[in-house]
C-alpha cells in the first residue's frame, strides 16, 4: 500500500491522517486495490452500492443512460478521488449510475460499512476518517448542484458559457484545459454533438473564445 501513499496524501478521505497511522487505517477498513482495463466497468448500474471507491491511477467517467439510450456523463474521476460514497452511505439499493475506466487504472475499495461503523480497537484516527466523508459528501454535493446548475440552462449556448465559466473560475485563468472531448462535452451538457461543435464556431467567430480540442480561452 506504501506506493500509493503519494496519491492518497491528496485524498480528501485521509486529510489529517499521519503516514504512521495510514497503514493500520487501511488495514482496519480491509481496504483493497483492483485494477480495471481500459473502457472495463468498474460499478455497473443495478450493483450493489456497498464501497467507497478512491482513484489511485487512471481515470474515469461516471455515466447515466435514460430509457431511450441517452448517454449523459455526469463527472469524471482523477487520481485520490473518491466516488460511489453517496449512494454507499445512503445505503442505495442498486446503483444508479455506472463508472467506466477511461484508460486503464487502479481502484481502491472499501466497504462503506467498515468507515461508518467504529472498530473494536477504537482507533482515534477512524473518527478523523468519519468527519473527512461527511466533508467530502458535502464537497461532492456542492459539484452536482452546479452541474444543475448548466443542465437548467435552456439552450446549448448557455450551458456551454456556464460551463466554460466555471471552468475559468476554477483554474484562475481565462486559458484552461478541459477534461472533456467533444463528445464527452456533449453528453456532460445533455446536448447534441452537432449543434454544440455549431455553436462552438460561432463564439469562435463572434471572437468570444478560441478552442483547439479540449483547451479554450476566453476572450
């Protein structure tokens, strides 16, 4: 587990947790590592939401596919992440969503039992592990209230604006890259590809941005 230490110093999960302490932790939560090829389901919809998933390497994407077939995506996961939290600690039924590897990676998982419920030996780094979810609970609802937030827009342009704006914000600059390619664009904004590579042209041409792939700048 020692090779992961780098990534897992920048997992919310494990904020104030000392490196000693670390070891034991992941030992006390049974935590494990299984790796995932590149476009392999890593949770599919209609599975159990029993585990707390971190991003040790590679990444992701977590889709939603309506009943007509629709693709929509509604993030993606960087390396010391954490997903499927949410559904695990309200105890879902099934999963809702399915998180797919991007390219090929590693997961840890741990049983979301094993966090919320305080082990025989009283660890005081669990309760730290405790409060570092509920954090991050909040941190994951704030994101998906914003991604509300585009989706309400009415029209590709707008969603698209509101997207990039975020974005800017996000990175403190005006020239940021996406993690998105065009398609993936689409189905983040819940738009036709066509018509947002359009409108994409024409902010271009009205000198309001210029984008080469996944990197924009806005003017």
């Amino acid at each position: 587990m020692k090779k992961y230490f780098d990534v897992l110093r920048k997992c919310r999960l494990f904020r104030e947790i000392a490196d000693e302490d670390l070891i034991a932790l992941l030992g006390c939560l049974g935590a494990k590592v299984v790796s995932f090829g590149k476009k392999y389901t890593i949770i599919a919809e209609g599975s159990p939401a029993k585990y707390i998933c971190i991003m040790l390497s590679g990444s992701a994407q977590m889709v939603r596919v309506d009943y007509y077939g629709n693709r929509s995506i509604i993030s993606g996961i960087e390396p010391s992440e954490v997903f499927g939290e949410a559904f695990a600690c309200a105890e879902t039924a099934e999963m809702p969503v399915t998180v797919i590897a991007n390219e090929p990676c590693e997961v840890m998982l741990i049983e979301c039992h094993r966090i919320m419920h305080s082990c025989s030996n009283a660890c005081g780094f669990h309760q730290q592990i405790i409060f570092n979810l509920m954090k991050n609970l909040a941190v994951q609802n704030l994101m998906f209230h914003q991604k509300l937030e585009i989706t309400a827009c009415r029209t590709t342009r707008e969603k698209l604006m509101t997207y990039l704006l975020l974005q800017a914000k996000k990175h403190g600059s005006e020239r940021f890259t996406i993690p998105f390619d065009r398609q993936e664009l689409a189905d983040y904004l819940e738009v036709d590809r066509s018509g947002l590579s359009a409108e994409i042209s024409k902010l271009r041409s009205e000198g309001i941005l210029t984008s080469n792939r996944k990197e924009f700048e806005l003017l």
